[in-house]
C-alpha cells in the first residue's frame, strides 16, 4: 500500500500546480495537504453533475417513480388508455407476484445462472489476459481475436448459436462423431446450461479486458522487484499480481452480474416466447407479463421486487469491496 | 428489468409528448360533409407493418398510394412502419397514453380485440361504413374479427392472409393418392404413404418450434370438433377436443412418425424449406406469402394449395362451425384512431386502398388477398383459388381481450412438451397437467376481461 499512497501524491500535485488557488495568496511550503483539501473540497466542480444528473432524472428517476405507482394500479389493456386513473389496487400485484407468479422462481433461474456464468468466466478471462501479458509474435491478433464475441450485438451472438444447436445442427453432428447424443439444447431441462454456455462465450472477454487493463498497471518495478525476490511464476502471480487484479475484477464481477441478470436478448433471441420453463428468467417473465399478457401493473410490481432483491446483496457487496468508495485507493486497484 | 423499464420509458414519453401538445397547434377537425373529402394543405398519418420480404415494393407502393390520395383529396399521406408486433404495441400504447400519434394503424387480425379492447380506436357508424365505401364491399367472412358483434366494429378488413396447405403433386401420384385429404384421420393416413425415411422424405412438414403455427392447429381441430375454445365466459381448454388435438398433432410425431423428428425445432421457415427441397407430401400452415419461395423451388410447377382439412380427428364429418373453420381468419385490418382529428381523411385513404383496383394491385404485388369481395371473385390465377376459398372459409378467432393470453397457454402447452415430443413421447398425465394449467392461468385472464 506504500506504493499507492505514494502515486496518490503523485498524480494529486501535478493538476494542483497549475490550477489557480481560491485562496490567491502564496502557498506556504509546508501546505501541500492543505492545498489538496482545499482543491478536492472548496473547488469540486460541481456542476459538472447537472447534465448526467438532469438524464439520470428524466431517464432513471421518473421512469422509476412511474413504475412504482404503476405497480399499484389494475393497469391492463382495458384500463391503459386512462392509465392515471386506472383502479388503485393497493398491494394486490406484489402479492400476486410473489404468490400466484413464477417471479420467485425466475429470480432464482436469473440469479444462479448469472453466478454460475461467472464463476466461469473469471478464471477463463485472467488466463487470457495473463496469457497475453507479455509480447509474442501474433499477440495483436490474438488480442483482436479475443474480443471479438464481446463486439458482436447480443442479437447476433444469440441467433448464431441457435442455428448451431439445432436438432440435428452443426453442435450435434460434430457430437455425434463422438458417438455422443447431446439431446435438445433448445427445449427442456438443458436449456438451462445452455444458456449458461452461450452466456460465457459471449461475456468472457469482457473480465478478460478488465484484467487486462489490471495486469497494465502493474508497475514495471514491482515485477523486477519480485524477480529480484526469485519469486517464481506461481509465486508471483498468487502475491504479487493477483491482489492488484482484486479492483478491476470485482468491479468485472458486479457489472457482469448485473449484465447477466439483466440481459434479455440472449435468452430471448435463443429460445424465443412462451420460453421453456427452465429458462424463464426475470427479463424474460417481466416481458411476457407486460406485452404479452398486458398486465403493466403487475409487471411493475414484479421488476420492482426484483429491483429490490438484487439491490440488497449489491448494496452488500458494494460495502465488501469498497467500489463505491473513491478516497480509498484500494478501490482502485 | 431492462424492458420493463423500457415500458417505464414510453410511458414518460408518452407523457411528454402530452405536454408538448399542449403548445403543439390543434389542427381542426376536418368537417366535410358530402362528396370528396377536402384535405387541402392537410397531412395524414399511416402505421403500417414494414414488409422485409417486399421491401423496395412497399416503398414504391406508399410512393403511388400517396400520389392518388393527394389527387383525390389534396391531402398528403405520411407512412410510418413498424419492425414487429412488440414495435408496433409499443407504438399504440404510447398513442393511446398521450392521445396522439398516427391516424391509421394497420393490425393483424389476431391483435385486433386486444386493440379494440383498449377504446381507443373508432368503432364505425353506419355513417362512417359508408364512407369507406359501404359494408358489402368486404368479404362478409373477413368482417368476422372487426368487432365483438356487428353493431361495433372497428377493424377495416385490408387484406386477407387465410392459411392453407401445399401438396407435392408428384410425391402424392407416386404414392397413388389421387386427392388430398379434407379429414385430419385421413391426412395421416396419407401422410403415411408419403413417408419413406430411407430418402428422408415424409408425409407432412411443420414447425413444432414455431412461435404461432401450434395453436392454429389446436384451434382448428377443437372448432372441428364443436369446441370454439371460448363460450361467453368460460374458456374450455381442458375439454377432450382439446386434449385430443395435441394428441393428434403431437402424434404425427411420436406415433404416425410421419414428420422430420428435427421439426421438433424447426419453425415455419424450416417447414417451407424442407417441402421446397422435395422432402415432404404435404406442407401445413402455410399462406400465399410462401409462393415467391416455392417458385425459385425444385419444386417449381410441381405443387398445389388446398384448404386444410375441416374433420376433426376421429369424426367423420365437420361439426358445428367445423365446414367454416379451414383457417383462422387471417390477415390485416385497419382501424383509425379515436384522437385522431381528420377522421374523415383517413376514411377517404381506407376508401382507396381498399377499392378494387387497389386490392387487385397490392395482390399483384405482395401476394395477399383482397378483403375486397369483388377483387377476391375476380381472381383467376388457378393457384389461388384454393387460398381465396381458404378466405371465404376462415373462421375468427374468439373476440376478446383475453385472447393474447389463450393463444399463449395454447403454445404454451407445446412449448414444454417438446422435450418429450423428441424423446418419443408424450405422457397423458403431463399432458394433462399442461393443459390444467393452461386453462387456469387463460381463464384468470378471461375473468379479467369479462369484468372490465
């Protein structure tokens, strides 16, 4: 941690030089604490925060105001065109939701499935980027190669697999030469791994990038130091890189997961509506609810349970790894 | 999460664009009485589906359909497209939130009582009818999904769509079946003949996977065999009918082996593939929009349509409405917005669109058939005319808010069985299970729209 708080310093005394003091005065020699306060308090561009936090308003906020008093009203298809006065319900669609609706269910589908794609996911994406650290003939290309699932859209990525896990399809086939019957991949029970599966092919390089760009900031003396030390390549990556990885790959994992969570092309694009019941996961089961059965009010309700259900082990996890807090430099790292 | 709050978003947009129209000018209503309608300087709004199989023609087409409504009425015509089903829903709600938007919108049949459901859209006059140029310009069976009941009406027939089956002329000779089947007992039969899975060919194609075609199925047979699905408030899905028409189209599969066992996964397209390659007697389900795909076909000038069969498995003759039941009734219907402020104009462009030459042009053109009667009787190409049959024979399917929600439980039931419709069969009990279900959740949805 010297070392940290030593580029902290660093990097906080070069934009102090030339900025102008609020002060005007000299500053004295001794103040070099005092300034830094004085630029990360006194002066902190405020305002800076209008246009996001205006869109954050408009785009974030409201809508989810809107939600939550939509998640108390009867608002179907009958009641939609005077939706403002449509029949107030009170908590009937939350305890339809969590009662009479498959929500707790899909809860669980999206929340182990997320888990589980990333559990795999993060090993895969070190090895990669440790795997390309260092310079070799082709690195560029490999680099190149590597991302290419994470640049294709969702929709793209999702209809490829599809078509190869056909009944009969190229997956099959090419198993079959094995002698082995996968089954379906598309209907049923399997479906659940087989989103998993799609699910760490398409998201993998992104932890990859991001301990990629852990592994760059690892300061050229730190791997002379441990060379020195004669800590071998085990060694090395265990103690002394790993924990610099420790920042970006929980930020990785806390966007991944939400990613997951969130992402409805994949499963949609893959196994279409009505879905198998193994992978009727939220976005998926919110979907249906409002545009296929046209109950808005009770589809608020259910993402708004969700909403609810994974913000509190985010909240905790924020907490665990400190992401939210920027003044810790382990944070960063 | 992320499509709720896309919901969320509309809504807001909605409510802004409300705002926004309140300084916006209020164009004033129309007003004419009598003769041509004078929309001088005026601008009309149309939402119609975007046609990715005919695209470069549907341009051309808004282009020439402009151009005589602008020499008819002096009124410009303003087309919108929408991608999907989904787009186009979220267009109407954002409409119907905010009370504006476009003028006329074109919906698919099924859709209509969903839309109609929602009041927001014209239910016409005896006044109105006739400014679209009378009620008996329609094809009397095409009026059949435009309202709950004649009185109300909303929905403008455009074109008719009515699904049919193709036939391999030369697979059924070589089988020495001399006409196709009009029962679905015999169809199996047949389809038997047909099969030979040392060529991989087989008797019948469908798509198990396909996100419509297996309640089209289910409804068909139930209605054959007496069952509409629907009877006033009650929903009969777990009625032997129904349970015997899974049994039969699940059937083909497990028993009869008489389908691809891949078609497990297939959808429509894969169907028409596998019929257009010469691997298959029969193609099921299918419509006139399948002609530009079978003509650059192997196929080519080997093929027919007929109606489907209208016996249902296990009778021997149509029951009920059976006779009248060879096709959903299928297709696209009109309706104009209730907000909208020109409602006279947008009569006068459903006027021309759906005038004879119009339909006859737009059939030349897409392949849909005219909801026209007179256009539809003048049709003489030989291929056709089993599909305008189809048309007079379609039967509509029930008229209700509910019905989204009974089509879905419908596929439903097929969704989750395909696991065991590929490992060779289909248990009662979880057949029975699925249907239980199926008519709970359908019928919560019905008891919904009974009550508004």
């Amino acid at each position: 941690m010297s070392t940290d708080s030593f580029r902290e310093a660093r990097t906080a005394d070069v934009p102090a030089a030339g900025a102008p003091q609020p002060g005007g005065g000299s500053v004295p020699p001794s103040g070099r604490s005092v300034r830094r306060k004085g630029l990360s308090e006194r002066n902190r561009p405020l305002w800076m925060l209008i246009p996001g936090g205006a869109l954050m308003l408009i785009i974030i906020v409201a809508p989810m105001l809107l939600g939550i008093y939509m998640s108390v009203l009867n608002l179907d298809q009958y009641t939609l065109r005077k939706w403002v006065s449509s029949p107030f319900v009170g908590l009937e669609n939350f305890v339809e939701a969590l009662t009479d609706s498959p929500l707790l269910h899909a809860v669980w589908l999206s929340v182990s499935y997320s888990l589980i794609a990333m559990i795999v996911t993060v090993p895969l994406g070190i090895a990669a980027a440790v795997a390309t650290q260092n310079a070799f003939k082709g690195r560029a290309l490999i680099r190149s190669v590597f991302l290419i699932p994470y640049v294709l859209p969702s929709f793209v990525v999702a209809t490829v697999w599809r078509t190869m896990f056909q009944p009969n399809g190229v997956v099959d086939s090419a198993l079959g030469t094995f002698g082995i019957d996968p089954g379906l991949w598309l209907n049923g029970p399997q479906t659940y791994w087989t989103l998993i599966l799609v699910q760490i092919w398409a998201s993998w390089p992104f932890i990859y990038l991001l301990a990629l760009s852990g592994l760059q900031s690892v300061d050229h003396e730190v791997h002379e130091a441990s060379a020195l030390d004669g800590a071998l390549w085990w060694n090395k990556l265990r103690y002394v890189i790993f924990p610099y990885l420790k920042g970006p790959l929980s930020l990785a994992f806390l966007i991944g997961m939400l990613h997951h969570i969130n992402n409805f092309t994949l499963p949609f694009v893959l196994f279409g509506v009505p879905a198998p019941a193994d992978v009727e996961v939220l976005p998926i089961l919110t979907y249906v609810t409002s545009f296929q059965s046209f109950r808005f009010g009770l589809s608020a309700a259910m993402a708004f349970v969700s909403l609810v259900l994974v913000a509190i082990p985010l909240f905790i996890y924020l907490r665990a790894v400190k992401l939210d807090d920027a003044e810790t430099p382990g944070g960063k790292k | 999460m992320r499509f709720a709050s896309s919901a969320r978003l509309a809504a807001v947009v909605a409510a802004a664009a409300l705002a926004l129209t309140a300084c916006g000018s209020g164009s004033s209503d129309s007003g004419s009485t009598g003769g041509a309608v004078d929309g001088k300087g005026k601008k009309l709004s149309v939402l119609t589906g975007v046609n990715a199989q005919y695209s470069a023609q549907q341009k051309q087409w808004f282009t020439d359909i402009a151009a005589k409504f602008k020499a008819q009425t002096g009124a410009d015509v303003e087309f919108e497209t929408f991608a999907s089903a989904n787009d186009e829903l979220t267009r109407i709600q954002t409409s119907v939130v905010s009370g504006q938007g476009p003028d006329v919108y074109s919906l698919g049949t099924t859709f209509t009582p969903t839309a109609y459901a929602t009041k927001a859209f014209v239910t016409l006059s005896d006044d109105d009818w006739k400014k679209v140029g009378g009620k008996d310009r329609f094809n009397p069976a095409a009026l059949g999904i435009s309202g709950p009941d004649e009185q109300h009406q909303a929905g403008i027939p455009f074109v008719s769509r009515p699904f049919v089956m193709a036939y391999n002329k030369e697979l059924l000779a070589a089988a020495g079946i001399d006409k196709p089947a009009t029962s679905w007992d015999e169809l199996a039969v047949q389809a038997k003949k047909l099969t030979n899975p040392a060529t991989g060919t087989f008797g019948l194609a469908t798509g198990y996977k396909d996100n419509f075609d297996p309640w089209k199925f289910i409804w068909a047979m139930s209605v054959q065999a007496g069952n509409p699905l629907v009877d006033g408030k009650n929903l009969k899905l777990d009625d032997p009918a129904v349970k015997k028409a899974y049994e039969t189209y699940f059937g083909w599969l497990t028993k009869d082996k008489v389908v691809d066992p891949a078609s497990v996964g297939w959808s429509n397209s894969n169907a028409v593939a596998a019929f257009a390659a010469g691997k298959a007697g029969f193609l099921l389900m299918t419509t006139s929009s399948s002609i530009p795909t079978l003509e650059k076909s192997a196929i080519v000038g080997k093929y027919a349509y007929t109606t489907m069969p209208t016996t249902a498995p296990g009778e021997s003759s149509p029951k009920g409405d059976g006779d009248k039941a060879a096709s959903i009734l299928s297709g696209d219907n009109v309706v104009v917005a209730d907000y909208s402020k020109q409602k006279d104009l947008a009569f006068a462009y459903i006027k021309l669109i759906t005038s004879k030459e119009e339909q006859l042009n737009y059939q030349k053109i897409f392949g849909d058939l005219p909801a026209n009667n007179e256009a539809l009787k003048s049709l003489e190409d030989p291929k056709l005319k089993p599909i305008a049959d189809a048309a007079a024979k379609s039967k509509a399917t029930p008229f209700t808010g509910a019905w989204g929600d009974i089509q879905l439980a419908l596929l439903n039931v097929t969704v989750q069985s395909i696991p065991e419709l590929s490992s060779g069969s289909v248990s009662d009990s979880a057949l029975q299970a699925r249907l239980k279900d199926a008519q709970s959740k359908a019928q919560a949805s019905l008891d919904r729209a009974s009550k508004s």
